[in-house]
C-alpha cells in the first residue's frame, strides 16, 4: 500500500519526461499534473514546443472519465481484482502505455463493488488532477468509503479534507445487479386479521441450524412480525449459529449484537442467547419498518448501520457489506421484500431519494 502511494508521490517529479508514444490526451494530462505539482520543464529544444502550449492547458481542460456501463451478469470477485490490476497498471505505464482516464474507469468499476484500494486510488487520481479532471468533492466520497473500510491511508487524508458533501457519486452507487428486485412491486404494510399479523410461510431453515434455535425463532419470530427464514438467515450469516461469537467489532452472540444496538434494544445481557435473539429481532423489526420491508437496505444497515444505508442511498460501497446482502438474499430465495408494520417506526427520509434507483412507484 505504501508502495504505491510512494511510486504515485514519484510521478509527479518525472510527468514532463512521458513518452512520445503515448497517446495526445496523455501528453497533457501529464503536463497538467506537472504544472499543477509545481514542476519545471525542462529546457531544451522540446521545452520551446511545450511552453508553446502552456496558454491552452488547465487543469479544469483535463478530460472527465465516465463512468462505467452496467454489468453483464454476475460479477466476482476475482474480475473486481483484475479491474483494479488493470487500473494500475494504465495509471504507471507498467507493461503497457499509461492512460489515466481509462485507469479512472477501471478504478470506478472496482469502487463500485467495494473495492477499498480503487476507491483509494480513484480518489486520489482526482485529488491531484492525475490525467482526470480534479473533483475534490467526489474524491471526498471515496476516500471516505475506503476509509471506512478500514484504509488507514484515506482515513488520514480524510481528516484532512473534511465531511463528504453532497450525493456520493456514481462510483459509489449500487452496481446494476444489485437491483435484482427492480421490477418487483413495494412491499405493504401488513395486513391483519383479528389484530393478529399474517406473514409468508417459512421456509425450510440453514441446514446447519440448531433444532432448538429452530424452533424457538420459529415460535418467537412472529411475535415481532418477522418471518422466521428472515431471521435464521441473518443469523446463519452473522454467527453461523454460534452462541459465543465474537467479532473484532465487539459484537457478540447469535445475532452479533454491539453494546450499542443491544442498549438502544433494551438487552441487558448480549451473551445470553434469549436476550440476544430477541435484541437482534427487535433490531430486524424496526429496520423493517424504516426502510418499508427492503429486505436488501434492511441487511445492509443490520451490517453497516442505517445511517451508511441513508447516506449512500443504497447499499454502502463496503465489500463485506455488498457480500453480506448478496448472501442473505440467496438464503431467502431471492426474495427482496418483506411485510413491515409502519407503526413501529416512522420510514426514512431518505427513501424518496433511494427508489428511482431501486423499485420505481
């Protein structure tokens, strides 16, 4: 990591020295990043042709890289990795001729998927204006995004820039198949008979799953209006049902519940496996509510908070969190949406912003 920030402090020494066989936008992009680094030109017989051209090159005349079309399929990731190989190596010229727009597109490809290390890499090319137009405001939200994954690099610049403002950009949006449940209609309210709640039948539990936590989610579930295939789900992917897990995050038990959210959920003792359960429904129940049964947004803020879900308008660009969402949908069957009682909590402000992109009305 700290390779390749050295090898990028590097460049913006040697920027006026690239090869003639580059292509035209190369060129300046090159000069550009050199005279915005404070770099002299040389003197000689090439340096009267480059101060010919000093009147017309500005940063803001750098090119823009666009981003990237959707995806054909499913994405894995050994392709987010070769992206970001790929990135680099446009970027430093390494075996191939350097092109740092198309290094840009790549790098936005990986971010997309949570790629920590292109979110990193993009938004430090758009910091220092590096062949790609600077956008300051958008490398914010990147560096942010690769800090929050723990990038000790981009947390330290981060300080240094400040809170994100403004939409995260299009690099960080959920990549297209994300929305699987894009032409599924919204979830309802739930229906009731007699006051009672009805759910969907449940579906046959992890086959690794305990029968007495089975059959205790099976009874319990219902009571916070919450199928239980829902639950053993989050379960099976938080603790693969183990009671005394413990993550490096200081979540504990079954349903891998922080001191915070198990406060905030009235749990007295996260290691007893009752209390612990019934915490993490309670969470499930009211994240339901907030987000008006997005199965989707509702897994994602049980991983990475409602607030990361709000403020990236969708799934957060967190690897294990885009991971964590694809593995509970597989675990339900694909399914996207799930009955919410709306008189738990008031749903998200955000939401309006969320739809055109997830389930148009």
């Amino acid at each position: 990591m700290t390779n390749i920030t050295n090898r990028r402090l590097a460049r913006l020494g040697d920027l006026s020295a690239a090869p003639p066989t580059l292509p035209r936008h190369c060129h300046l992009a090159a000069l550009s990043a050199a005279l915005a680094a404070g770099v002299l030109l040389a003197a000689g017989p090439a340096a009267a042709q480059q101060t010919a051209l000093l009147p017309t090159l500005t940063l803001e005349g750098l090119p823009r890289p666009a981003p990237p079309p959707a995806e054909k399929g499913p994405v894995v990731p050994a392709q987010v990795v070769g992206w970001r190989q790929e990135a680099k190596a446009l970027e430093f010229g390494d075996g191939m001729p350097r092109d740092p727009v198309r290094a840009a597109e790549l790098y936005c490809r990986a971010a997309r998927y949570g790629d920590a290390e292109s979110q990193y890499s993009l938004a430090w090319m758009l910091t220092h204006a590096r062949g790609v137009e600077r956008d300051e405001a958008q490398a914010a939200h990147l560096f942010a995004a690769a800090a929050e994954q723990g990038y000790e690099q981009a947390r330290n610049i981060l300080a240094r820039m400040g809170t994100p403002r403004g939409a995260p950009p299009d690099c960080l949006r959920p990549p297209a198949d994300d929305r699987i449940a894009a032409a599924l209609p919204p979830p309802k309210p739930l229906p009731s008979r007699g006051g009672a709640p009805l759910l969907l039948p449940p579906q046959p539990p992890p086959p690794n799953a305990p029968e007495p936590i089975v059959r205790f989610v099976n009874l319990v579930a219902p009571e916070y209006q919450l199928q239980p295939h829902l639950v053993l789900a989050i379960m099976a992917t938080e603790s693969n049902f183990d009671a005394g897990a413990e993550s490096p995050k200081n979540a504990y038990g079954l349903m891998q519940l922080i001191p915070g959210t198990a406060a905030r959920f009235g749990v007295r003792n996260v290691k007893d496996p009752v209390q612990n359960i019934r915490g993490g429904m309670a969470y499930l129940r009211w994240l339901m509510a907030y987000f008006e049964g997005d199965v989707r947004l509702v897994a994602a803020a049980y991983n990475a908070g409602e607030r990361a879900v709000e403020r990236y308008l969708g799934v957060p660009p967190y690897a294990e969190t885009r991971l964590y969402v694809l593995k509970i949908l597989a675990a339900m069957g694909g399914q996207a949406t799930h009955p919410f009682d709306a008189a738990v909590t008031a749903s998200s402000q955000q939401l309006v912003l969320m739809r055109p992109a997830w389930r148009p009305r």
